[in-house]
C-alpha cells in the first residue's frame, strides 16, 4: 500500500500590539528585506512555551522590549499559500493571531527596523473621525461598482456583490458600520483590488493593468490580521473596558474621548460622549487638576474598577456624529 505523504505544519504567532500616541492609534510593526512592513511574528516552542499566550509574550518581550499588558486571541490563519514562495516545498505555516495592547509606543524598542505605524496607513478608508475619506467616493467605489455589475446570476454567495458593498460602506442609505472593518477588507480582497489579492495570483487583481494605491500593502496576510484586530477593539469597546489598557493611569475626559475616537475610527459628540461616561460610571475624579492641557486646567480621573464587580458588560455605547 502506497504511503501517502503529508505536509508539515509549523505554528507562529502572530501580534497586532495596539497604542495611542497624540491621538493617533498605532501599530507596532517590523520590517524585513523585502521591504514590506510586517506585525511581529514568532514561532512556538512547544519545549520552551507551555501556552501559546506565553509563547507570545516571551518572544515579544525578547525581540522588541515589550512587556505587553492585555493580550487576547484573535484567530488563526491557516490559508494555503499564506508564508509560501513560489517552489516552495517546505513546511505550511499556521499563525494564531493575537491582539495585544500596551501603553509603550513612546519608549525604546530591543527590534532593530521595529516602529509603532499609525494603522490608518495601512487602512486608510477607516478614518472616518474628520469626514468621509475621499479615497472611498474616489477610488474604491467606482471600482467596486464595476466589479459587482460582472457577477454571474448562479453566485452561491448569500449576498451578491452589489449588496455587499452597500452594506459593508454604508451606500445608498445603508449606516457605516465601524466593526465590518474585516468585511470590507476581505470585499477589497476579493474584487483584486489590493496587493495581497496580485500576490496571492487572484484572478480578479492579475485582470486589472492597474491597482488602486488603497493604502500600504503589508507581508504575507498581515493586513487581513490587523483588520481583524482593528474590528475586534472596536467592537469591544462597547462592553468591555479595554480602553482604560491604552490610557495612562489618570486621564482627562477629553484624552478619553479622542482615544475612544482614534479607535473606533469616528468623531463623538462631545457632551454627548460625556452624559455617556457619566452614565455608566466608568471613571472617578481624582481631585486632581491637569495643567498641562494647552489652555484651562482640566480635571483628572481614574478607571474606576468596583465596575467590573456591579455588572457584566462595562463599556462605552458610542455613538457617532454621523
């Protein structure tokens, strides 16, 4: 009987390390020699590491310097093809992504060519916190518009392509949805309007003489890594108190509120915003005053944490603007 031969399998992990620097959400990334900015990515030592969390924390902590604080899995990612080269007959890898939050973006890094990027650099159809980002009217809808009028009628898809894009940004009354972050990721992916779509030989992106420069294109499948993270924190915010990770110990409202916007990604009403944290009793007053705001001294408050003993869900129910 004929032995069959299977392919290895490695595992890596994967880390989408997340923080706020004026405003600005960031993350951590690392170059190689091909040029393409990169998540940090290490490999599990099964002898070295008795969990896959510990296994991440270690090699973060080696490589970059960091000592991460709130760290949940994301996903794993195990697409055929996804670390392969052409000829490439080694083992397939598979990584388990993790999101990772930290308040370090201004310190030093151990990673030679390791740097904190702002994420809308490589998203950059997600900032919706000025107005609507003219990439979208200008680039990405008249393309995806093209793409959906090609489908044929026997698509198994629940939804054809037309719908998907009204749905996934916010088109024809349809609201914009802040978490389909991956949605609209994976939309792009599939019409070839990205980089990784031509580098994945998808049919969609070899057809088209040209692409869209819509945004940074990452290593590997990154950029559908961090859109993962991307969608998670956002959708998290709403109840669970994770923005307080990215936040320094004592805070004014107004640093809440802009890193509550860098995340999700939308402009807040400011009363509004604070009727809210009034409302679910997140935060405390310290007593103390903060005269480094640029103007008035502003006061300074605290996560208050009896919240997660008082009910099940603590967070912030944003809504935006628009």
């Amino acid at each position: 009987m004929s032995e069959t031969l299977l392919t290895p399998i490695e595992i890596g992990l994967t880390a989408a390390i997340v923080a706020i620097e004026d405003h600005e959400p960031l993350i951590l990334t690392a170059h190689s020699s091909d040029g393409l900015a990169g998540l940090p990515f290490g490999p599990f030592d099964a002898l070295s590491h008795r969990t896959f969390e510990i296994g991440l924390r270690a090699w973060v902590e080696a490589q970059a310097g960091l000592r991460l604080g709130y760290v949940e899995q994301l996903y794993t990612f195990g697409d055929r093809g996804r670390h392969a080269e052409a000829g490439d007959t080694g083992a397939h890898m598979v990584s388990i992504g993790y999101l990772a939050l930290t308040r370090a973006a201004g310190g030093e890094l151990a990673a030679n060519g390791a740097s904190f990027e702002p994420w809308y650099r490589f998203l950059p159809w997600e900032d919706w916190r000025e107005e609507p980002p003219a990439i979208i009217a200008r680039d990405i809808i008249p393309a995806l518009t093209k793409w959906a009028e090609d489908e044929t009628p026997e698509t198994t898809r629940a939804l054809p392509r037309k719908d998907r894009v009204r749905f996934y940004f916010g088109l024809d009354g349809a609201p914009w949805d802040e978490e389909r972050v991956l949605d609209r990721y994976e939309l792009l992916y599939e019409a070839g309007l990205i980089e990784e779509a031509r580098r994945d030989g998808r049919p969609a992106a070899l057809a088209r003489k040209a692409l869209p420069a819509l945004g940074t294109s990452m290593r590997f499948d990154h950029r559908r890594i961090l859109a993962t993270a991307i969608a998670r924190l956002r959708a998290k915010l709403k109840y669970r108190p994770v923005v307080f990770e990215l936040l320094p110990a004592e805070f004014t409202l107004t640093e809440l509120q802009h890193t509550v916007e860098a995340i999700s990604g939308r402009h807040l009403h400011k009363q509004n915003f604070r009727r809210l944290v009034e409302t679910e009793a997140l935060v405390e007053p310290t007593g103390v005053m903060s005269t480094q705001t640029g103007g008035r001294p502003a006061a300074l408050y605290r996560f208050r944490r009896e919240v997660l003993q008082e009910r099940p869900a603590p967070g912030l129910r944003v809504r935006s603007r628009r």
